[in-house]
C-alpha cells in the first residue's frame, strides 16, 4: 500500500495539482495581502480618522496583526481535521472562509458611517482571513509535497509557495492602477472597495479548479493503513495535537525558528516599505507601488529556482544562504530607499525579496518532509502559523512603532538581523531533509533522517 501510494502521477496529473494548489494560495495571499496594502494606505484615514496619521497608520497596522493572531488557532483546526478527514476538503473551506471575508470587508460601512462600529467590524473580519490562511498553507503545500516526485519535490512543492510574490502582484498591481487611474479623493471614497469585491469572482475561479483534484495518495494509504490497524487491535487513534507534541516537538520549535526571518523581512519589505518610503524617505505612494509591483513579479520567477537547487544541494543550504543574505542586506536596503531614486527603491526591494525566495522555497518542502503523513497537516501548520505570531503578525507594527520613536532605520535593520540570526540557529540545528520517503515516517517509529533504512509498514505508528 505504501509503494502504490508513492507512485509518482503523471506530469499532467501533478500539473493540475500544483494549479489547484497555487491558484488557491494566490486567492487568499491576495486577500491577506489587500488588507496590508489598505492598511498602509487608506484605513487609517478610512476607519481611524480621528487620530494623528501615523497613529493612524500604527492602529491600522494592528487590525492587520489580529489577522496574524487567528492563525494558529486556524493551523491547530484545520491541522486536525486536514489530518482526519483530508487535505482537499479543508482547502475548499479555506478558501470559502478567506474569500467570502475579503469580499465583506469590500462593503463595510466606514467610520464616518457608522462610528466605533467600524473598526471592530473590521477586526471581525480580519480574524476570518487569519483563521483561513491559518489551513490554507498547510493543505496546498502538503497537496503537492504528498502528489509530487520525491526527487524534484522541493521544485514542485515551491510552485504554492508562489502564490505570495503572486496574491501581492495581484493585489498591488490592482491597487496600482485604482491608484494611478482615480483621484485620491474617489480612491479614498470607494475606489479602495474595488479590489476586495473582486475577490469573490477569483474565489469561484479557485473552487472550479480545486475541486477538480483528488485527495492526496499518501494521506490516502495512511488513512487506510489506519483503519486497518483500528480493526484488528480495536486502538484508538491519537490525536494529530496531541501525537505532533508528543514525537515531532523538536520540529515544531526548529519550523518556529526557520520562519522568524523569513516572515519578519517579508512584511518589512513589502507592507512596511510603503510607510516609509511615503513618509521617511518622501516618494510618492505610486513609485512605492510600482516597485513593490516589479519585484514581486521576480519574486515569482525565482522561488521555483531556489527550490530546484535544493532539490540538488538540500532544504538547508538554500535557507541558510536567504536567512543570511536578508540579514547583511538591512542596511543597504534603507541606504538605497534613503536615495529618493525609483531605481534604488526598485533594487532595495528586489534583492530583499530574491533573499527571501531562498528561505520560503524551499520551507514548503522542508517542513512536509519534518513530519508523519497522519500529523503532517497539524504539525506543518503549526510550525508555520504560530510562529507568525511572534514574526510577521507585529512586524510592520514594530517597524513603524521604531520608526516614529528613533526618527531612523537603523534599529528597524538590527530588528531584522536578530530575526535572521534566530533562523540562522534553528535551520542550523535542523537534520537534512532532502531524501526523505514521505511514506517513510510514519510516526513514533519514524527514522532519523540521515537513517540508511525505512521500518517495516507494521513497525510504523500512523
């Protein structure tokens, strides 16, 4: 059963999985991602209006961490019920969940309109998507990881992983033009509605492609293999929390780690650049835009690059080599924005974002390959999610914070640099997990990774 499970699909058949996967994570990154861009750019005005602008802006960018806070609730519910029921179910759900939200946030009333009642619909709504995307990544990347062939896994598992650089182009590029097409009076009026009733036309794109997949095959197996156990011995399956605490614990903590850089530069360089770059360094909202919008669109092209090469050198080169590359670029990166010039702006964001790349590419498959088919989808999305708590959720907040204390980049940099060197530490401390069989590690009895042999099926707790 676990052979069959690891045969590899055809390649259009693993074509149409990696569709599903990016067209879905594209749809709820631009959904996340809308959000930080209107927070940045008009909810401060829109739902805060009577506080100084930058305490605006520092209001707004909290709505945006509650986002973040409602992840890990989402990781350990849809972990759960990913690992019971199956990936392709929740990733319907999600995507529902996260469309639906964005779609509702596109027809609040505002503050001049209903008073305190609109932040706090807002929140409401925001805790939604952050609920969402809590199951989102878990699922898509598991969908492909569990589908793909083991020896180009991580350039297959990198294409969700594109649906980031791809929901922030979308969104930004749609942002873009609302901005460049419409005055700053009727942008701020409804103009910023647009693109968040938009979501609701990609949402059922995403649903005619995601239903058209099926159901992972090694989950598949797992899941009989179980039963099968179940029958015989009358056992009662733990759960997938309680059996990823129990086994997987040091990977929990070392995916906590590998994320604090990654996630930390990512809402530096592409949420939190638009504050200072309109405010610190004085360059028009469309620049900021547009040079988000280009680098994003490189961003794209090299995740899947970077996540070839560790098919080849391994999962923890690469990181390593984005981890310290984002780090040692922080100053540069404020130095080149301090410039005014587009064409410095442009490749700050740039080489910030293709550091980057080196670190998300790869983490798709390195977290899947981390942990047991039957808790994968809990234990790779808590790893993930709760993580983003401490890193991503409060990222800008803290910038933006720093910035209107010291008037200056630097201690934004050095904040930055101390999330690399805690990524620097865990990915280091991390086991190899290029070779890895998914069908290998099955639990409690799981292998080490540099292990020479499997466990027998019946040695292999699920």
């Amino acid at each position: 059963m676990a052979a069959s499970a690891s045969a590899p699909p055809t390649t259009c058949s693993l074509k149409r999985i990696v569709a599903a996967s990016l067209i879905g994570t594209t749809i709820e990154w631009y959904d996340f991602f809308l959000y930080g861009s209107a927070a940045a750019l008009v909810f401060n005005k829109l739902f805060f209006p009577e506080s100084d602008p930058l305490v605006g802006t520092l209001l707004s960018f909290l709505t945006y961490a509650v986002g973040f806070a409602a992840r890990p609730l989402g990781a350990l519910v849809f972990g759960h019920y990913g690992d019971r029921l199956g990936r392709k179910k929740l990733l319907v759900l999600s995507l529902l969940m996260m469309g639906g939200a964005t779609f509702a946030i596109g027809l609040l009333p505002t503050h001049a309109t209903v008073g305190a009642a609109a932040p706090v619909l807002l929140t409401l709504l925001r805790l939604v998507q952050g609920f969402a995307l809590g199951g989102e990544w878990g699922g898509a990347v598991l969908l492909v990881s569990e589908h793909g062939d083991p020896e180009r896994r991580g350039f297959w598992a990198s294409w969700p992983q594109t649906g980031a650089p791809a929901g922030q182009l979308l969104a930004t590029g749609v942002l873009s033009a609302l901005t460049a097409l419409m005055s700053d009076s009727a942008f701020g009026a409804w103009g910023w509605r647009i693109p968040f009733l938009l979501s609701g036309v990609l949402v059922l794109l995403g649903l005619w492609i995601r239903l058209s997949v099926d159901e992972s095959p090694v989950f598949k197996a797992a899941l009989a293999q179980a039963e099968e156990r179940k029958s015989a011995a009358g056992a009662t399956e733990k759960m997938p929390l309680v059996a990823v605490l129990r086994h997987h614990w040091r990977d929990v903590l070392i995916a906590m780690g590998a994320r604090m850089a990654e996630n930390i530069s990512y809402y530096v360089i592409t949420a939190f650049i638009l504050v200072y770059a309109t405010t610190a360094a004085d360059l028009g909202k469309q620049t900021a835009l547009n040079a988000v919008l280009i680098a994003s669109a490189i961003h794209f092209a090299v995740i899947p690059a970077w996540g070839a090469l560790s098919d080849r050198i391994g999962r923890k080169p690469v990181y390593l080599v984005g981890a310290i590359g984002v780090g040692l670029w922080m100053f540069p990166f404020f130095a080149l924005i301090d410039t005014r010039s587009f064409g410095s702006l442009l490749l700050a964001v740039t080489v910030g974002l293709v550091f980057h790349g080196a670190m998300y590419a790869p983490q798709a498959a390195f977290f899947s390959e981390m942990f047991a088919t039957r808790m994968r989808y809990s234990g790779a999305s808590i790893g993930a999610q709760f993580s983003s708590v401490a890193a991503g959720a409060p990222a800008p907040l803290i910038a933006t914070a720093l910035l209107a204390d010291f008037d200056s980049s630097t201690p934004i940099s050095l904040y930055v640099i101390a999330a690399a060197l805690i990524t620097v530490l865990a990915v280091g401390c991390a086991k190899e997990t290029r070779n890895r069989d998914l069908t290998d590690i099955e639990g409690a009895a799981a292998p080490e990774p540099d292990a020479p042999a499997a466990l027998p099926a019946d040695a292999r707790g699920v």
